[in-house]
C-alpha cells in the first residue's frame, strides 16, 4: 500500500514571483538559514515574533525524495489532484478529500474539515462505489510492514485533542474498520514513518514519537508552532532529523539532540511588522 502526497521539485531553486516574495530561494532545505527565535520567557519580544509569524504570507509543504527533503509554498487553497486519485471522490456529504491512501482492493479516503465535520471513507478503485469506515478526523495514514495506521484529531478553540488508530479489513464481513490503538495529548497535525516502523507526530504542542502499538515517547514539549499550523513532516534518509512545513517556517529537529532550529531561505522572506504595530504588541504584553 502506498500514501500518495505530493513531491516539492527537486531542482536547487524554485521561484516564487506569484507569490510577489523575493526570488529564487533554494528548494532543498539543506541550503536554507537559521532565523533567531525569542526565548518564550521575554514575552514582549516573543509576542512580536510570534504575531509576524502568523501573519507571514509563506507557508511552507516539505517532502522528502531520494532521500533530499524540499520545501515548496503551500497552495492556498486545497488541491485533490495532489492526491494521485484518478476520480473526484464525493460522497453525499462530503467533498474535498485531505488524504487518500490505496489499497488492495481500492482506496481510503479521508474528508477532514476541521470542526465543521469530517469522515474516513473506502471507495472502490473507479470511485464508483464507497462507504464510511469511520467518523474519524484522519491528518495523515501511516504505512508499516505489517498494519496501516493513521493518526486524527482535531485542535479548535481551548480543545486540542487525538489519538491513534487502526484500519483493518474485517474479515467476516469484508469491510474496512477503524479502531483506537493510542492515544495523542494534543491534536495531530503531520506525521512521518521511520524506517524502523515508528511514527514521529507532529502535534498542536508537542513533538512525540509513537510505536506500531501506540506507546509514545515525547521528542520536545515546549514547540513555538502552535498558532503555525504546521501541514507536513519529511526526514531525509539517514533519519537523524525530521522536518515540519509551516506558515512562516520549516522546522528542523535534530532527532539526537532533541535541538530545533527555525529554518527560512534567507532573511527576505521572514515577515516584518511596521514599528508602530511592533510597538503596540509590546505594551500589550507587558514590555
């Protein structure tokens, strides 16, 4: 079984003229800059980082292929022809799949809309014929040798919460099934399978790393992409890092050191406020 996702191009620059930022900025992560991050305990200085942040124009998708981890911007608007289906799944509820993954005998499909509804649906390999499997928010499937897991959740308002589960074909009734394996304290936004069959997850606050069985080991606790929205996790193929698209940023953990760097392609691209608004944050936050 094989997730389909998209892939940045792997050409050492890419453009972003449409966008109206500079350019070319080098698409291999390995060539970007390390941005200067606030400590979380100078909260004026925190709060202007964290406001121009948000309020970047960037959004970056990382992959990884051959092993080199890209990052390209991220579309603004959800792209289903990034999912390798060859229909337009549609169900009569729900429309605009998240992610798909094939399958023996068709394909899994996931509607996530976030806190206005969302379902995990199988469809046949024509799409003509489907059923919902569970009402599961699945952000992303993991792939292991020996079982198809996926990770959902949902982070909205003061609740962030998610959990591990796992989709089987039942084998007296020939259906698809989801069940709980984990739990996650914080809701999922990325994930990313090793080569060993562990799932490092990208939550809403957290980094942890999970096994086929669910049990998970926190890889940082105190993570600055709450209000980021991160939307993809690559590792390249020695897996000693792992890296986390984001608005403004990609992310980079070294997996040893549990160290995070905030990566950009040069310091034209990280947003700045006007000096008033800069000025006004500050006196909010106590500065």
């Amino acid at each position: 079984m094989k997730a389909y996702i998209p892939f940045a191009l792997i050409s050492l620059f890419a453009s972003v003229a449409e966008a109206g930022g500079p350019a070319p900025y080098p698409a291999r992560v390995e060539y970007w800059v390390t941005a200067s991050m606030p400590a979380r305990a100078d909260r004026a200085e925190y709060a202007v980082w964290s406001y121009a942040s948000n309020y970047s124009e960037y959004e970056w998708r990382v992959s990884a292929r051959a092993g080199v981890v890209t990052a390209q911007l991220a579309p603004r608007a959800r792209d289903e022809s990034s999912l390798g289906l060859p229909f337009t799944p549609r169900t009569e509820k729900f429309a605009g799949a998240s992610s798909a993954i094939h399958v023996p005998d068709g394909w899994l499909v996931a509607f996530n809309h976030g806190e206005f509804g969302a379902a995990l649906y199988w469809f046949n390999e024509k799409g003509e014929q489907n059923y919902k499997v569970s009402d599961n928010q699945v952000v992303a499937f993991a792939q292991l040798p020996d079982r198809l897991l996926a990770v959902e959740g949902l982070a909205h308002m003061t609740m962030s919460r998610g959990s591990i589960i796992r989709i089987e074909r039942s084998k007296d009734q020939n259906r698809w099934t989801a069940r709980t394996v984990g739990q996650l304290p914080f809701a999922p936004y990325a994930a990313v399978v090793q080569h060993d069959g562990r799932i490092v997850i990208v939550l809403s606050d957290a980094l942890v790393q999970a096994t086929a069985n669910g049990e998970l080991q926190t890889l940082l606790s105190d993570v600055p992409w709450t209000q980021l929205y991160p939307n993809s996790a690559a590792m390249g193929e020695d897996e000693t890092r792992v890296y986390v698209g984001m608005r403004q940023y990609v992310a980079e953990v070294d997996l040893t050191t549990r160290k995070l760097r905030m990566l950009v392609p040069n310091a034209a691209f990280l947003n700045k406020l006007p000096k008033d608004q800069e000025q006004r944050i500050r006196k909010e936050s106590g500065g």
